[in-house]
C-alpha cells in the first residue's frame, strides 16, 4: 500500500512501499505532493506557493549542470545515454538549434556545461571517502517517496539522491565549501530543513534513516570537497553561528504544514501574511 499519486504508480518501478524509481525530475515536482521547496514556499505565504505551483521550474543551464552532476555521479549509465553535448554554447546558433531538434527527448548541455560536471565529478571520486559512497552497493539513488503525514493528512513527497546504510546522501554545488561558508548555505538555502524534512518522510514509509550528510563540492577550480553533517539541536552550534540544526528543520517544516493546513481549512480566502490585515510595528 503506498500514498504515491496513481500516475506514479502506474507507470513506475515500486522499489520499496512508497519508494519509486526511474521518475524523471520535472514529472516528480509536477505531481501532487508537499516538497521541500513547497515548504519553503508556504513558509513565506500560502501565495507564495500557489504563485510556484502555477509557474513551474524551468530548465535552466544552472538546473542541468546541478542535474547532470548528480546523473553523472549517482546513475552514470543514464547521464551518457541521456545528456549530448551541444557542438557550441551559442544557443541562437542555426547549429545549436538544429542539434537540439536531433535530440528532442534528451537533455542538451553546452560545452562549457558538459566540462564543469566533469571536473566536478572528478573531484568528488577523487575524494576517497566520497567515492567510497557513491560506488557502494545500493539501487536507491535518485529515488522518489511519497507518504502522508499522520498530523495534517497531507502528502508529502522527497527525492534524496542516494540512500545507503541507513543514511541520506545529498550532493551540493557550492561557491564556497569550507565548513564556516556553508553553515550560511545551509541557512540561505534552509539545507536543514531539507535533511530534517527527508528523514521524516523517509521515516513515513518505516526506513530507519540515522543519518544526513551532505557531500559538497565547489563550482569553480579547484573544486575543493568536502562532507558535513548537521549538529541534532541548536545547543550543538558554535556561538555567533546560525542555528542549522535538525531540531530547526523540523520546527520549520512542522510550521509551514500546520500553517498550510489552518490556511486549507479556513473558511476565510486570505492567503496574504499573517499580520498584512492591521498595523504593527517594525
């Protein structure tokens, strides 16, 4: 018995009750379901998210290069079968647009593209206990999960990149991947929230997840790397530092579910901020 939307269902490979696989990334944030980027939404304005619902996420070249660096290290079979590289960058280029239409049910990277995820991906297996990882023996990489969740009723849906010995792995891109730069990614990007809120999905479906760990790389040379963990609660954090931790993710999460919730049930139409109605202070 799964939760999963019946298109998903239908058309995908069940490799655990709730876990799915082989679901492409656009078909997985169209389908029904609260992710973390929902939740990020909702935590400005229940407008906000009807605002992300009805523009949906286009692929950028930022959003193929993070892609295809993920394919390339998680499922490399599929990134050579799936990506070509264009013969230029210019996309006005007759040659480009007509190397595209050869291709129509591939993803198209520039050159430029195709070279940085190579280096990245370079740098990340030469990162023994990176490379460690990603060549253990595990078919749950690039997965997608739906559940319900028992407090609100809503379904929720994740997609970690690679679960293996109880443990969620997320790959990130980054300017700066020295531990004190991205504990303020962690903050900007609300990566916290997205670890909080993947183990708890996971734990949905009965996976026993002890673990999050992101494995970081940078986007320009060197591509340095490195692997962190997030501290379990706020008095875990280093003064001075913003608080990461899992206990805030979940408190973030739990807020905008309930917020959604209250905002679905209500009989009023508002869907502004919560003090936009009266004069406050600032």
């Amino acid at each position: 018995m799964t939760d999963a939307p019946k298109n998903i269902i239908d058309n995908y490979e069940q490799v655990l009750p709730g876990v799915f696989a082989g679901v492409p990334i656009m078909e997985y944030h169209s389908e029904d379901g609260i992710s973390k980027s929902n939740i990020c939404e909702i935590a400005k304005s229940p407008a906000h998210y009807k605002i992300s619902l009805e523009a949906p996420q286009k692929e950028t070249d930022s959003l193929l290069k993070g892609s295809g660096l993920h394919d390339s290290c998680l499922l490399p079979d599929f990134y050579s079968k799936h990506y070509k590289v264009a013969p230029t960058s210019d996309k006005r280029t007759k040659k480009y647009i007509e190397f595209a239409k050869k291709y129509p049910n591939h993803s198209i990277i520039t050159p430029k593209i195709a070279n940085d995820i190579r280096e990245m991906r370079e740098a990340i297996f030469n990162n023994p206990t990176m490379k460690d990882v990603l060549d253990s023996d595990t078919t749950l990489r690039e997965v997608s999960i739906w559940a319900k969740d028992p407090i609100t009723g809503m379904l929720l849906k994740v997609r970690p990149d690679m679960i293996y010995s109880g443990v969620i792995f997320d790959i990130k891109t980054t300017i700066a991947p020295h531990k004190e730069a991205f504990v303020y990614s962690c903050r900007d990007w609300h990566y916290h929230v997205q670890a909080s809120y993947y183990m708890y999905v996971a734990s949905l479906i009965g996976m026993k997840i002890d673990n999050f760990i992101f494995l970081v790389v940078g986007n320009h040379p060197p591509y340095l790397t490195a692997h962190y963990d997030l501290p379990s609660t706020k008095e875990e954090i280093k003064p001075g530092f913003p608080d990461i931790s899992l206990e805030e993710g979940e408190r973030f999460y739990r807020s905008a579910l309930n917020k959604y919730k209250d905002y679905l049930e209500s009989e009023d139409d508002w869907d502004g901020l919560e003090y936009g109605r009266e004069l406050v202070t600032l």
